[in-house]
C-alpha cells in the first residue's frame, strides 16, 4: 500500500511537471510571431519577403539580384516560399567577375535560375526540415522552384545544403518567419548544374 502511494505520488509529479513544460514551451504560432534581427534589421512576420530583405544590410547584393531577375513580383506574392538566402560575404565566395556577369541583362536567364535554386514550393522551417531528415534517418533531397534538387543533411543542430555541384552551404540563421514563407539566411550561393 506504501509502495503504490509513493508510486502514484511520483507519478502525479512527472505528470506535472510535463505539463509545466509543454506550458512553458511557445506555441508554433507564437514562434512564428518573433521578430529576428537579419543584416541588422529586424524582420517582421507580417511583411513578406521582399519587405524584409530591402533592410538587411547583409543581403543587398541579393536583393539587386532579385531586382535584375525581375523576380520582386514573384517573392512579393501569397507563396509560400522557403528562401535560403545567401549574404554578401556568401556572393562574394564566387570567383571574381561572376556576380557582375550574372547582373548584367544578357544574363537574366541564369541569374534566374541561380537565385530560383535557394527557393523551395512551400513554408519549411528548420523543424519541418529536421521531422524530414529523421524520418529518412539521414539526408534527404528537395526539388526547387528551379527544378533540381537540393540536398539536406543535419550535423547535431547544424544544417547544411548540398548544391548539384557538390557545394556546402550552412544555415547561419534560421527561421526568419514572413507572411509568404520563411527565410534561412546562408553562408555559400548555392548552384544549379
């Protein structure tokens, strides 16, 4: 009788404090709701994309990209989008000339196809990513708005990207939440074949 009251007391107390910790933990929507500071802006999750990105000082070579790609409409619209995207240290990473070639008009197509490889069909965030990847239990691939894949593979917490060409890219910062999609915010361009 002693043993099973000390057993149901215990029991009680797991109990609680399971609660205690589901009740503490935020909600999807109310992590959705954060601001996250990217390229020294905050970045709402009632603007989109495109709302956000113009104000990060770490992604104005993207954002000129975007703008010569004639693709502002496109990432201004309902989506929802997964953009992984590269800062200017990442652009930078390139060989020299390769950014200036891909801006200029004659080059639209390309480029198009460059900055459409960092976007996935879809709002997935690092969780989604993650749910996926134990599921698979290892790497798992995902067709862009390009057409190829990408592929993902976790390291502990650490996400990184594997372009066609066989290229790393890891999350820097994820989970930027917009009204359209989600952003995670690269170190590496990614490259289509």
């Amino acid at each position: 009788m002693k043993l099973s009251r000390i057993t149901l007391m215990a029991a009680v107390a797991v109990s609680a404090l399971g609660f205690a910790a589901v009740a503490a933990a935020p909600t999807f929507a109310q992590q959705k709701e954060q601001t996250v500071t990217v390229g020294g802006s905050p970045m709402y999750p009632s603007k989109n994309i495109i709302q956000n990105a113009v104000n990060s000082k770490d992604h104005t070579t993207l954002v000129a990209a975007v703008k010569a790609a004639g693709l502002v409409e496109t990432l201004q619209g309902p989506g929802p989008f997964t953009v992984f995207a590269p800062t200017n240290a990442a652009f930078k990473k390139l060989p020299a000339g390769t950014v200036d070639a891909l801006l200029k008009p004659e080059a639209k197509d390309k480029l198009v196809g460059v900055l459409t490889y960092h976007v996935l069909p879809g709002r997935y965030s690092i969780q989604n990513l993650w749910d996926a990847s134990t599921k698979a239990k290892g790497k798992i691939k995902m067709k862009t708005v390009e057409g190829e894949e990408l592929t993902f593979e976790f390291k502990g917490q650490q996400l990184t990207i594997w372009d066609s060409k066989g290229n790393a890219s890891r999350v820097t910062i994820q989970n930027v939440f917009q009204s359209n999609g989600v952003i995670h915010v690269v170190d590496t361009v990614l490259l289509p074949s």
